[in-house]
C-alpha cells in the first residue's frame, strides 16, 4: 500500500534541544529575555525597523490590521489564493473581505488584479494584504503604486516568504509596506511549534510597533488599549 506524503519533516537537532532547555529552565516561559533577542535578530534579518514577536501568523495579521486602525465600516483587498487567515483577520476586525484575482501562472496578486479589485469596492478601503505564495514574493513597488493611487495601505502576507528576496528587497523590510507578516508553523521555513512564538510582525512605523505590544497581551499592557477587545497572542520564550 502506498504511504500518504507527510505533512511536513522537521529538522530538529541538538543545538534546538539544548535552546529549549535553556528557556525551560531560565525563570521566564512567557515573554522572557529570549523573545526581544529573537525580535531583534529577526528584524535586522530582513531589514525591518520594527519587529513583534506573536503566537502565530495569524496573529500577527490581525495585530497588524488592529494597529493600522481596521475596523467597521472598512474594506480589505485579500487575493483570492491564500490561507484562510489572511481572509479572517480582516473579519476579526470587523472589516469587510474584497477578494481579489490573481495571476493564473504564479497564484500572486499583481497591480492590474488590485486595481480591478480597488475600482469594484463600495466603500472605503483601508488595506491590502498581498500574499507571497510558496516563497514567490509579488511585485511590491507595482502594487505599492496601486496602493497609493487608491489611499489604502499594504500589509504583507509573507508566511510563505522568510529568506525570499525580490529585486534586492527583502519580505519582511517594509520598503512598500506599512507591515509583513511571518508564519513559524512547524512546516514553515522556520518551526518555532504552533501556538507559541509561531509568528512574527514587522512594521515601518513606530507607532504601529507600540500599539502592538501594547495590544499582545490580551489588550492588557498600558494606555492605548483599553476598552477594545483583544486576544492573547504572547510567545512562550
């Protein structure tokens, strides 16, 4: 009988082990000294000013949208290919889904699909959260142009992209975006388990990176927060 393909094959080794231990065992399980150095490193990986690290990918796109102030009444392009959250981060928010077409070749949103998205909506669109399928990234400066034409931002889905580079730019810098959004699911490029420090957030702005701190602990960590509802997407590190 043939045997299915597995889900994913992870490669862990010693040096994992041993780093596992050393947060078991270091007094801090849940935003300890390990989570800033990760933000830190990552973030200077792919050239970004600002890093968050968050329980999951999914996460960090709903703290993305939340700090760029998504709600009710506004409109959020999604490509039509893509993972369920892109979509649901969105709703979570309270804002509504546009879907978009993409190109039939590469599966990624270009600048004519979001253009033909951005002309169909029937209010104010206040994102697009392009995604970079299988390591694939889309053409930023194109839809940034796009973008700007229509007064919306972008939101990067890149838990697809660690380590992919277009055009010299890196996923994950920002150069045409207001925030990128990493995946460390365990068959993700980077497997840091499900449900703790599975995801990372980037972002241009300061302000934006405050907010979603300030936001990750359930919506419990200083002024700016309170009153609204959030979720809590610590990391376990």
């Amino acid at each position: 009988m043939a045997q299915a393909l597995p889900y994913g094959r992870h490669l862990i080794e010693a040096d994992d082990v041993a780093a596992v231990v050393e947060v078991l065992t270091g007094g801090h399980l849940a935003q300890g000294p390990k989570t800033a150095q990760f933000e830190a490193a990552a973030a200077a990986r792919v050239g970004a000013a600002h890093g968050v690290a968050c329980s999951s990918g999914s996460a960090a796109l709903y703290l993305a949208l939340r700090a760029l102030d998504v709600g009710p009444g506004d409109i959020c392009i999604v490509p039509a290919i893509t993972f369920l959250s892109t979509a649901t981060a969105a709703r979570m928010c309270g804002a509504d889904v546009l879907f978009a077409d993409v190109d039939p070749i590469t599966g990624l949103l270009t600048s004519e699909t979001l253009a033909e998205a951005a002309a169909r909506a029937t209010g104010p669109v206040k994102a697009a959260l392009p995604v970079h399928l299988g390591g694939r990234m889309c053409a930023m400066p194109a839809l940034a142009e796009v973008a700007q034409a229509h007064g919306f931002v972008l939101v990067e889905d890149a838990a697809h992209a660690l380590g992919s580079v277009r055009d010299r730019k890196a996923a994950g810098g920002c150069a045409h975006s207001a925030a990128a959004c990493f995946s460390f699911h365990p068959v993700k490029t980077i497997a840091c388990g499900e449900g703790g420090g599975g995801g990372r957030l980037f972002l241009r702005l300061g302000q934006e990176s405050r907010r979603s701190r300030r936001a990750r602990p359930a919506g419990s960590a200083g002024p700016g927060v309170q009153g609204l509802i959030f979720p809590r997407y610590r990391v376990a590190i």
